[in-house]
C-alpha cells in the first residue's frame, strides 16, 4: 500500500487521521475474530490498539477491548483458566494491559489480576546469576531476549505505580537487562543473539557462555521495544538507568547498520542467504523503536532518516488492503523458539502468517509514532 496519507506531514495529515492506516488497521483487526485468552500474542495487539486510542479515540475499539479482557478477568479479579504455579513469562505479558485498564477505570478487579502476577513474579524460578527462567519445567536456566518484553515491562510499571521505593525491585529488573546483555551482545555488529543457557546443556548452547547461535530479528525486536518502553518507566534517579539507555543506543546502533532495503532479515547473520527473507513483525518493532527512540533523545536525530525510511517501508511492503476497505498485515513469522536447534535452516522453516498478532500489534505502534511525527513537521 501506498504510504503518502501519513507522510505529508501536515496540519492536513493530522486532520486526516481518522483515515489514517493506524485507525483502519485498528478497525480491521477490530472486526476479526481474536482468542479471548490471555496470550502475549493477544496481549500484544491489545497494545498496539491501546497505542491507537492515543490518536483516534475510537469508541468501538474501547468497547472492543473491554469485551476481551473482560473474558478473561472475571468480576472478582481472578483470571480465567490461569495457572499460578505454571511458570511461563509469555503469560505476563498481558498484566500491561491489566494495569492499562486498572489505570483507565479504578476498578479493583484490574488491581487484583495484575497483583497476582506480581506476587508470582517473586516465586518465578531464576537462574544462579538471578535471572527469571524463560519457563518452568520447559526452559530451567534459560533467559531470551522474547522474555525481556514478556514480564519486565510489567514489572517495572507495576513498580512506578504501586512499589516507587522499592530498590530491591529497580536493581532486580535492570539485572535482568544486565544479565541477558552481557550474554547476547555481539560486539561485531551490536546486535544480540537470541537467548542464553546458563547451565550450557541446550543443543544449541556454547561452550564458553551458553550463548544460541544466531540473531532471530523478532527476539530482538521484543528486546528493542522493552527497552524503549523501559526508559519511561525506570527511575532515572538510579544508577542503572544509564545502562539501560547505553543497551538501547548500542541496538539501535545495531539496527541502523543493519537495515536493508527498508526492512530487517528474519536471520540478522545471514543477509540475502537463500531462504532468508526480510520479516515484519521484527521490521515494525525495530521502526517503532527506532522513531520514539529519537522522538524522546534517547538517539540521535541522525536516525531519523533510517526510522522513516522503516516505516514507509512497512506500509508499502506489509499492508495491503481487501475490497471491503479492511486492512491486512503481511509477512509475520509464526514462531521462532529455542525449542529447537537454533540454527538458520530451523528459523527459516517456520510459516508465515497473515494478520499475525504480534505483527500487527507491532504495526499499530510504529503507525502511532509515525502519527506523532507527522504532527511534529
Ligand atoms: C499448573 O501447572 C503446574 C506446573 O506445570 C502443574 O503441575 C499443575 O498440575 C497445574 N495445575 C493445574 C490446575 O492445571
Ligand atoms: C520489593 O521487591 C522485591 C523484589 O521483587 C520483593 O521481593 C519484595 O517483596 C518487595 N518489597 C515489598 C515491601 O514489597
Ligand atoms: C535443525 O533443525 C532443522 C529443522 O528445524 C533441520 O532442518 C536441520 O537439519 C537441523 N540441523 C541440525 C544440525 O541438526
């Protein structure tokens, strides 16, 4: 699809935003059938839905939002078909959007969920160094960069709103960062690789720090977006926040030295290889952090350039549009696990879906910060 609606960058492009591809990719995926679960895929549509009020107010997608949740908080804040004592930091996820609402309406039963998974937090299994198992039983001792996104964002605005002294808590979640940045920064390229062993006993863990192989683009998409995200929330009274930021320029170094045509590769080592192909879901999370990373001076304005270029990139690529008028989001790779050998010819064998969730949450963001730039110029 053609980008030209949201880069003409004008008071006539603000006026216009109800038309915008933000609010009818919210609409389109508003109007699809979506699992009433409380899945990190769910959860990261109901994001980028969330980011999409922000511009357009939509009532319909409000309501929509609240049929969902609602299914899975029940009245008395307990969370249906929810396991307490199954850890799996892919669940989390969606305590954001418990807190989003405990923000919006005061209502306790937001409080309560979000709480529980606070509470369990504290019982999560760790590894020796500390840091929260990806899941129990399947993953002992690993931590990837999906995680990062999975449960510290969470814990981190639980923390801003309810736990502000609580020191214990900031320096456990930038230890988290900590830990997993020392084990998957690759130097060469400030790029990460997607998760670490501890215990070194995963097919795919090196010998020397348990490190897997490769860079999986969406993994460090989740970490790029954390991080971004993070910034808001962490006191920049602590001394952790300046690592926190030094993590996130040296990413977004990483992503403006490897941007290709536009987009990002699905394997990050291998540009070009047959079979490898640009992804989107990765794309749109590193164009969103890329444009709220230099709309708040975490990085350089000489990113800018790279950060629009993304996002035209996007909607010309990965948009397309159904003779309804509904909007389509193309291009997203189902899975990427370390449930596997890791290695490229595993990556690249996974299907691509339509109307992912993950892609199109991620979308929804990037279209937010790109509105918030056309109001800018
Ligand atoms: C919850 O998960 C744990 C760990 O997998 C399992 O042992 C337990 O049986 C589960 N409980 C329920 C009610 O499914
Ligand atoms: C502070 O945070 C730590 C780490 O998460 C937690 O163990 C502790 O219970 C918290 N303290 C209070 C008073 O909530
Ligand atoms: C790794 O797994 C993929 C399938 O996921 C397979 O095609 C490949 O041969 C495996 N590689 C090794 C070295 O076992």
């Amino acid at each position: 699809m053609k980008p030209a609606i949201l880069l003409v960058g004008t008071a006539a492009a603000a006026a216009a935003a109800v038309d915008s591809v933000l609010a009818r990719m919210a609409s389109s995926y508003i109007q699809r059938p979506v699992r009433q679960s409380w899945g990190y895929d769910e959860a990261t549509l109901y994001f980028g839905l969330q980011a999409s009020l922000l511009h357009t107010q939509d009532e319909a997608v409000v309501a929509w939002l609240r049929n969902q949740i609602d299914a899975v908080v029940l009245g008395d804040g307990s969370i249906k078909d929810f396991n307490h004592t199954y850890y799996s930091l892919d669940n989390y996820r969606i305590a954001n959007n418990y807190l989003w609402w405990y923000e919006r309406t005061g209502e306790d039963k937001f409080k309560i969920a979000a709480d529980s998974i606070r509470a369990q937090l504290n019982r999560h299994p760790r590894t020796p160094l500390g840091g929260f198992w990806h899941r129990q039983p399947n993953y002992p001792n690993q931590m990837w960069l999906d995680g990062i996104f999975m449960a510290d964002n969470f814990y981190a605005k639980w923390t801003s709103l309810f736990d502000a002294d609580n020191t214990t808590a900031w320096d456990d979640i930038v230890g988290q960062y900590d830990l997993i940045d020392s084990r998957t920064h690759r130097l060469s390229s400030n790029l990460r690789v997607h998760g670490y062993d501890e215990s070194k006993v995963a097919v795919w863990a090196d010998d020397f720090d348990g490190r897997s192989p490769l860079v999986w683009s969406r993994a460090l998409g989740w970490y790029a977006v954390s991080l971004v995200d993070l910034l808001g929330d962490f006191p920049k009274t602590h001394p952790g926040y300046e690592r926190l930021l030094g993590y996130f320029q040296s990413v977004g170094n990483g992503l403006k030295r490897s941007i290709d045509d536009g987009g990002w590769w699905l394997v990050m080592d291998f540009p070009g290889r047959d079979r490898n192909y640009l992804e989107s879901s990765a794309s749109a999370m590193f164009t969103y952090a890329l444009l709220k990373g230099v709309r708040l001076g975490y990085l350089p304005a000489s990113y800018q350039a790279t950060a629009d270029k993304a996002f035209e990139t996007l909607v010309d690529r990965w948009v397309t549009e159904n003779e309804d008028g509904t909007l389509n989001w193309e291009g997203t790779v189902e899975v990427g696990s370390l449930n596997s050998n890791a290695s490229f010819e595993y990556y690249v064998s996974v299907p691509i879906q339509q109307n992912d969730h993950r892609g199109g949450g991620a979308f929804l963001l990037a279209a937010y910060e790109a509105e918030v730039r056309s109001k800018q110029d």
